[in-house]
C-alpha cells in the first residue's frame, strides 16, 4: 500500500492519543475514516480536528472487548463507506499490578481489550479486507511486548501475545499471497493518556507512587509525540514493515533485548531494588 488517498481506514480508540494523530494523518492524505472509541466525547473532540479534510469520515461507538460490537463495527464501516482497506487496532488500556497481588478482574478486563480486541478486530475485517484486495492490518502491540518489566505482566502478556499473533497472521498472509498484510508495531513512550487512564492496583514494594505520581513520571520520560508516531507507523506501513519500532526508546530496548536476550531482566531488577532502597530510606526503614 504506496498510497493512501481513496482508501478506507478503520481505526479503534481514535478518540486520543496514537489512534487520534494517525487519523488526522491519514485524512491528509485523502483517505475515508471510520473512527471508534469507548467515548463519543472523545470522538467529537476527534471529528472537530477533522474539520477541513475533504474525507468522508462515521463514528462508531465501539467497546472492543465486546465482539458482536466489533463484528457490527466492521459491517458497518463497509456498509458506510462500500469498502475497508485498513483496521488498525489500537485502542488499549494499562495496568500496574503484581502477580501475586493481581486480581483475576483486572487481569480479564486488560486481556478482554488489549489482545481479545485486536483479535475480534482481525477477524471481524479480514474479511472485508480481503474482498479489496489492497489491505492492510495494523497492530499496536508495545515494547513491552518485547521486554518483560516488574509490575506489567498483565500488560507484557497481552502486547507479547499481539506480537506473535501478528507475526503468524503475517506469515499466513504472505503465503495466501491475498492482497492482505498485516504489521505489528511496537511504541516505547508515548505521550498519551493511557498511564492517566489505567488501573493502578496493588504493586506492594514494587511501586513507585501512587496513580498521579506514575503519571506523571511517564509524561515526562515519553520521548514520542502521537504525531511523531502516526508518521513511523505510516511509513512502515508503506514499506510493508513487518514490525515497526516507535521512538529512539523503544529502538533502544529491541537493541539490548537481543544483545542480552535474558540479561536485560537483571539491569531492570538492579533498578527495581534500587527503587525499593530509596522508598525504605525516605520512609525511615533502612
């Protein structure tokens, strides 16, 4: 896919962040949006940077973890628009939880978004997809989908399984040879809402402040702009990439990963105890 003038593009959680700054791209590009997200106020807010792009664009409130909601999203958007050519499956959610103390409902409620709904959105557009004979997947896994780190396995677990399932669905693709791609792309930090906007359950020693704290520490450590990625997702994209490092952070932690295929895991725990040892000095423990 050289161009994307007159295509299609379906893209869920467009009401913020990635999902928002890669719709605006495209649409300057001349391509048609159908947009979702859990929040119509979102995807107001969404429509109104729109305004001016002679693009035909629908809104779709999508709860992406419910696949009979992601199943009409896909019939919809055809139905709307007469074809589709891309889904990117974006829309996602945080949590900071050890395994110990993790509870089986955040655990489910980040599965049920972060992988089951880039699930049921591959397969609820494959379809489609096909039919246009010039399509193409995106999926937003995350460098943590390369690295494990303490206090994400829930998250580790969702973005390294959208990493394989990508990689396999590519693979299928390629040999079908159908006119379908798919590319899984990897962000490090991004300056987004979602630290604001995740679940922050019990961490014990391995936290580093409560919810604002957390946010804030991730704000100001982001290294990448939406705008900034929408641009390397969209070039990958165009070079049929079949993984797609977002900012020089995540470029960074692929390097050491294959470098230190385990080692990594002993510098983040070096960090991780010395994080421990600050918190118990300025607490009055050690």
């Amino acid at each position: 896919m050289k161009t994307f003038s007159g295509k299609v593009a379906a893209i869920t959680g467009a009401g913020s962040g990635i999902g928002q700054a890669t719709a605006i791209a495209l649409a300057r590009e001349g391509c048609h949006l159908a947009l979702s997200d859990i929040s119509e106020q979102s995807l107001e807010g969404t429509v109104e940077r729109l305004a001016g792009y002679p693009v035909r664009i629908s809104t779709h409130l999508v709860d992406v973890s419910d696949r009979d909601a992601v199943y009409r999203y896909a019939d919809d958007t055809v139905s709307e628009h007469g074809k589709v050519n891309i889904i990117m499956n974006n829309a996602g959610v945080g949590l900071g939880e050890t395994v110990e103390n993790m509870s089986y409902d955040n655990f489910e409620w980040l599965m049920n978004i972060n992988f089951w709904g880039v699930v049921y959105g591959t397969k609820a557009f494959l379809p489609h997809l096909k039919r246009s004979r010039d399509g193409h997947i995106i999926n937003i896994s995350s460098v943590f989908g390369i690295i494990g780190v303490p206090t994400q396995s829930a998250y580790n677990a969702a973005k390294f399984a959208v990493r394989g399932f990508t990689e396999s669905l590519r693979e299928e693709l390629d040999i079908e040879q159908c006119g379908v791609s798919a590319t899984s792309v990897h962000p490090g930090g991004v300056k987004t809402n979602i630290a604001r906007n995740s679940r922050m359950g019990d961490m014990g020693d391995f936290g580093m402040g409560d919810k604002e704290d957390i946010a804030a520490m991730f704000e100001k450590i982001a290294m990448t702009t939406p705008e900034s990625a929408a641009r390397t997702i969209l070039a990958g994209v165009r070079k049929n990439q079949r993984r797609v490092l977002v900012g020089a952070d995540a470029v960074m932690l692929d390097t050491a990963q294959r470098l230190m295929p385990t080692g990594y895991q002993r510098l983040l725990e070096a960090l991780f105890r010395m994080n421990q040892g600050k918190k118990k000095t300025s607490q009055g423990i050690a």
